[in-house]
C-alpha cells in the first residue's frame, strides 16, 4: 500500500473523529478513539442485517436463475 493511499485512509479515519492524528516534525502520531471506534461499530452493526437480507435474496435469485438455463 502506498504512503498516498494511507493518508487517504487516516483522514477518512480523522474526519470521521475515529482517530486524531499529531504532527511533530516529520512524524504523524495517530491514536485511536475507543468511544468514537465503539459509535461507528453500532452503525456498521445496524445495517449488518439489512445487508444480510439483500446478499440472502440475491443468492437466492442467482441459484432459482440458474435454473431456467
């Protein structure tokens, strides 16, 4: 993975307060937030079913299609 590409990822991480990041000279510190990392799990966790249902159906429909051929 490219330094570009992680720097990507860390402000995506930062915007989102899951983690806060220092500079000091040429060093990032990152340090996570637990209470903040805790909220984004609950919301991934509630669309864990929804998610589920959908690739459910969606096997579903690939296994009776494959059917018709």
């Amino acid at each position: 993975m490219s330094l570009p590409a992680i720097s990507k990822h860390l402000d995506v991480l930062e915007r989102a307060r899951i983690i806060t990041r220092v500079k000091k000279g040429r060093t990032h510190l990152c340090r996570i937030e637990p209470a903040d990392l805790e909220k984004a799990a609950g919301w991934i966790k509630s669309y864990e079913a929804m998610w589920e249902h959908q690739l459910d159906s969606l096997t579903s429909y690939l296994e009776t299609s494959g059917e018709d051929t």
